[in-house]
C-alpha cells in the first residue's frame, strides 16, 4: 500500500548521510584534526573516545523521542543544532583553550547526532515498508558510509589543502569546520523539503506503543530471545575495529622513525576520498543485495570474516613500510570493500534483534550497546599502541576479531530473515 508520493531513493541517501557525516566529523576527524593541531595519541584516544558516550546512553532518552512529537521534527532539529555546533568549533580552533572548548562543543553535537540517529532510524523504520527494508538497508549502510568517508576523505583532503595553502593547522581547521556546519546547514534544509510527511498516519496505526511507559519499553527489550548472548555478541563483534578506527589515522600521519606510514594530511584524504569511496560503495550495495536475496543466514559469517581479513593488510604495512602508495591504497580498497561488505550483515541483525513493538526505543537499545562496545576498547588504544608499538598493535587488533566471530554461529534469527518477498 502506498502511502506517499516520495520515493525512498529521494530522502534515504540524505538523510543517512546526515546521520554518518556528524558521527564521522566528531568521531574520527577529529582525531586527525587534534593530531595536526598536537595532541598527543593518548589523549586522543581517551577523549574522542568519550564522545561515544552519548550513543553509548541515548536508550535512556530514546523512548521520550519514541513517545513524543514525530521522528521528522526531532532528526530535523537535531540536525540543525549539529549545524550551529560545527560552526562553532570552527570559530573556537583559534582560541586559547581549545582542546576543552571544541571537546564540549563536540558533546553537544555528540549527543544531537546520537538523538537524530534514534529519530532517523524510527522514521525509516515507521515509514518504509518491510518487504523494502533489507534492499534499502544496504543503500543506507552506503550512503552512511559514505557519509564517513566524505569526513575521512574530502573534508580531510580539503583541510590539508588548507594547511599547505597557509601553512597553519590552526587556520586551516578553523576554515574546514566552518565549511562543516555549512554543509550540514545544507544537508538540514533538504531533508527537511524531500522527507515524507506521512510518518503520523503511519504511526497512529501503532498507537499501543505510545500508551506505552519506559519502563514497559526497556524491560520488553531484556525479555527477548536469547538476549544476554545478543548483547555480549553486540558488545565484542567490534572490539578490533574500535581500537583500529582510533588508531589508523595517526598510524598513516606519523613519521616512519615513529612507526608509521609518513603521509601527509592530503595524502590520507586522498585515499579515504576516492578510492575509499568506490570500495565502500561496491561492497555495501553488494551485501545488501546478497542478503535481500538469499537472507541473513547464508551471508552473516562470510560477510564477518570479509569484514575483519583485511586487518591483515595493516599489520603488513606496519611491518615492511613499503614506500609506494599504492600498497596502501590496495589495503585500504580491502579493508573498505570489505567493510561496506560485512556491515550490512551487522546491521541487519540489529534490525531483527529490534523486532516487535518499540522498534525505535529497541534499536536504539542495541546499537548503545554497540557504541559501548566501541567507546570502552578506543578509550585504551592510545596506551594499547604506545605501549605494543604499530606492528603488535594490528596484530591485537586482528586477534580483538575473534570473540565476535566466535558468538555469531550461536545466534538464532529466522533463516530467510531479511530475505526480500517475491511480492510486488
């Protein structure tokens, strides 16, 4: 049954894509950013690692999201407020103090991106139909990632240009952020012009779930299938990557004498920016085609393993520092074909261990304890890396993969679960 003239291709690249750009901006850009600025990598490590935090406790709000107003007024706020806060980092960068004032900055716009992520994944969840949701969750797990890599990769290669330009970090920072927030500001005004406006009619079909309290909504969520196992699974399924994440930028900045790869700021921008992007694209639309047709069964392990192998790529060039680029950009198509790949898989799961009434306030639930799971491994690896050096570092990053690995084949969900119908 159709229920709005807005086809899904018009508002769910964007409006994903406003939920990845501000996770990736304050999440992994600003590693590079305070590194270029001369933070060191343990504080780096521990601070942006507390910027998870809001993802990590955003189910203790998400039911006040999920019982009052609509999902399109609170992703379209909290993305304007994302706007203002990005602005505002921007004109902070050159003052005394800044390490402090953009952390706090970033906390506002931490815990607005985490708010518009529950709102946006409610309203993707309410409006679109089922049978369409395993094929778009691929297109959504791609322009997400896209999103991240356009942080990672265009927003880096600009501010690089930038630091040669003008040769001062602080400068060029400055200027990128503003950018930022004039993008978002952009990305703010589309969403609000293509969304659909439907979402209220579609939920006044559901009205149990607003008569619903908290209470009812959180215990609902730890009486389902086999749940203490879910969440162990959720918690460690990215204990490698959350180490890695934290770890690679300065990994490729930081001069060979030190353990790293030795390029520049442009550099890394350039391969997140372009080949990052075809890789990332190509495995996400990939996985999500492979599961809308076969199901999550058949594909769950193998797109895992797709996801963690390319591991083994860093611990080579962290062990034989080949001097041409292009081993680096043959790592990184890997590991990012490999991810778009095999996230889909994940975040198929979270879709399914959602299911029921509160899908919102449900998903909301697990992908917390999926920021948990990332906040508290990145927190340490900083010390981790320091103390291991680069080499042994990838290697327990690699080892870090297994526990996640090893929970998967105990999980039971239906064998054609994200399986798209034959129906029209």
């Amino acid at each position: 049954m159709k229920t709005d003239n807005t086809k899904p291709w018009f508002w769910i690249p964007l409006l994903n894509f406003a939920s990845g750009l501000p996770y990736a901006v304050i999440i992994s850009v600003s590693v590079i950013m305070y590194k270029n600025l001369g933070i060191s990598n343990e504080d780096i490590g521990v601070y942006t690692s507390l910027l998870y935090l809001p993802w990590v406790i955003k189910p203790l709000w998400s039911p006040f999201i999920e019982l009052t107003g609509t999902k399109r007024k609170w992703f379209l706020s909290m993305q304007l407020l994302i706007s203002i806060a990005f602005l505002l980092v921007g004109f902070t960068i050159p003052t005394n103090g800044f390490f402090m004032m953009t952390l706090a900055i970033f906390w506002v716009a931490a815990f607005a991106s985490a708010s518009n992520d529950i709102a946006s994944d409610g309203f993707y969840l309410l409006v679109l139909p089922e049978n369409q949701q395993s094929f778009f969750l691929g297109i959504r797990s791609t322009f997400y990632r896209l999103s991240m890599l356009a942080g990672n990769g265009l927003i880096v290669l600009f501010a690089g240009y930038l630091e040669h330009k003008y040769g001062d970090n602080t400068k060029a920072w400055s200027y990128t952020m503003i950018c930022v927030g004039l993008l978002m500001t952009f990305i703010t005004i589309y969403n609000f012009i293509f969304t659909p406006r439907n979402e209220i009619n579609i939920a006044e079909k559901n009205n149990e779930t607003h008569h619903q309290n908290f209470a009812t909504i959180f215990i609902s969520f730890f009486k389902k299938k086999q749940i203490w196992l879910v969440l162990a699974f959720i918690l460690v399924f990215r204990l490698g990557e959350s180490q890695l994440l934290k770890m690679l930028s300065p990994f490729l900045l930081d001069p060979k004498t030190s353990g790293g790869m030795g390029l520049d700021t442009e550099a890394v921008g350039i391969i997140y920016g372009t080949c990052g992007v075809a890789a990332l694209t190509i495995g996400g639309i990939l996985g999500g085609i492979a599961i809308s047709k076969q199901g999550l069964t058949k594909w769950m392990f193998p797109m895992f393993l797709a996801m963690h192998l390319p591991i083994l790529g860093f611990i080579l060039l962290a062990f034989f520092h080949p001097s041409s680029i292009y081993y680096i950009y043959a790592v990184v198509i890997l590991e990012q074909f490999g991810y778009g790949f095999g996230f889909t898989a994940f975040m198929m799961y979270l879709i399914h261990v959602a299911e029921g009434e509160s899908k919102t306030a449900h998903y909301a639930l697990a992908t917390g304890f999926m920021a948990l799971g990332m906040m508290l491994p990145g927190m340490l690896s900083g010390y981790i890396q320091k103390y291991l050096g680069y080499q042994n570092f990838f290697i327990w990053v690699f080892i870090a993969t297994i526990p996640g690995l090893i929970l998967s084949r105990f999980l039971i969900f239906p064998k054609d679960f994200g399986k798209k119908s034959e129906e029209v």
